[in-house]
C-alpha cells in the first residue's frame, strides 16, 4: 500500500479574518489542526490563493495526519513553506550561512521577533524538506510522517523511512549540506 498524507476525517475548514497582527512579521495567517480552522491577515485575493491558502492548509493536513503532539515544528513549517513555494519563482533561496540540524530541530520561533533568524529558519526547513522530498520521493516522505505519527523519534522515523542512507539527524545533515550548490 502506497505512503500517502491524506486522511478520512476531513470535513468543514473554517477561515476567519483576523483584525490582529501576529507576533512576528512574517506571519500572514495561522492554522489549527484541533478546529480545522484557517485565521488570515489581511491580505490582497492573489496573495491568500497563491500563498497563504496552499501553506496554511498544509500545516492542516500534516497536522492531522501526524498529529500535533508528533511533529516537530521544523517539519510542519518546512513542508507548508515548501508545498507554498513549489512554484519555483517563489522559492526562498537559502542563506550562506545555516543553522546546525540538530540546533534547527529544537528551535521555536513561533514568538521569535529576529525577522532574520525567523526567515533563515522557514528558507532552511523548507529546503530540507525539499531535498527529502525532491531526491528520495513522496513515498518516503509519508514514511518519515507515519513514523512520527507512530510515536517514533526522528532518528527512529529516519531510519525506517530512508534506511539506505540517511539513519541519523548527522546523516541526513551531511547529505542535504552536500547536495547545495556551492
């Protein structure tokens, strides 16, 4: 049977306007996984269908399908960035200068007020979420999600979902290190 992000429990999603800004600058909308609602800034129509919407429902999606309590927040915000920016005129490219894995996987910047770190950390997990994706497959993608959904650590869902190569967060951080341009 095929891996797959999809999920039978989906029904009414809620968006709502909120008249608030975020905390951060950056922060266009917000998603909750527990009432299936999408809140949005204000924004023009383009910019809520082609960005906003594609992101905020993908936190939606991985949320419920993994769960809140099981996905690190490097993933949800990484794969909502990447699935936003799949038109590759959009894409974020990466700084210089990264964040070590490990240091990116425990990061929370949900309050964080460095707009330059908070930017480094979406551009960083979006690409490490696209080398995942672009150079292993979706399948394996939904191997890591159901491994985590399963309760497993991150290195445990690594290793059973790409055990070839990439078995440990230091692995995984060699490959996707070598495989930017230089």
């Amino acid at each position: 049977m095929a891996s797959s992000l999809t999920h039978d429990r989906w029904g009414l999603v809620i968006l709502a306007l909120l008249a608030r800004r975020p905390s951060h600058k950056g922060a266009a909308g917000r998603a909750s996984s527990e009432r299936h609602e999408i809140s949005s800034y204000r924004q023009s129509e383009d910019s809520f269908l082609s960005s906003l919407l594609p992101h905020e429902m993908s936190h939606l999606i991985l949320g419920d399908f993994i769960g809140r309590e099981h996905i690190p927040l490097w993933l949800n915000e990484g794969f909502a960035q990447w699935e936003h920016n799949r038109n590759p005129s959009k894409t974020t490219p990466l700084p210089a200068r990264a964040f070590a894995l490990k240091a990116l996987m425990d990061m929370d910047v949900r309050e964080d007020r460095d707009v330059t770190r908070v930017a480094l950390f979406y551009a960083q997990s979006a690409n490490i979420v696209g080398f995942l994706i672009n150079t292993r497959g979706g399948g394996r993608f939904g191997t890591l999600c159901h491994g985590l959904r399963d309760g497993k650590t991150i290195e445990a869902a690594l290793s059973a979902a790409y055990p070839d190569d990439l078995t440990t967060v230091d692995a995984l951080e060699q490959k996707w290190l070598s495989s930017l341009p230089r």
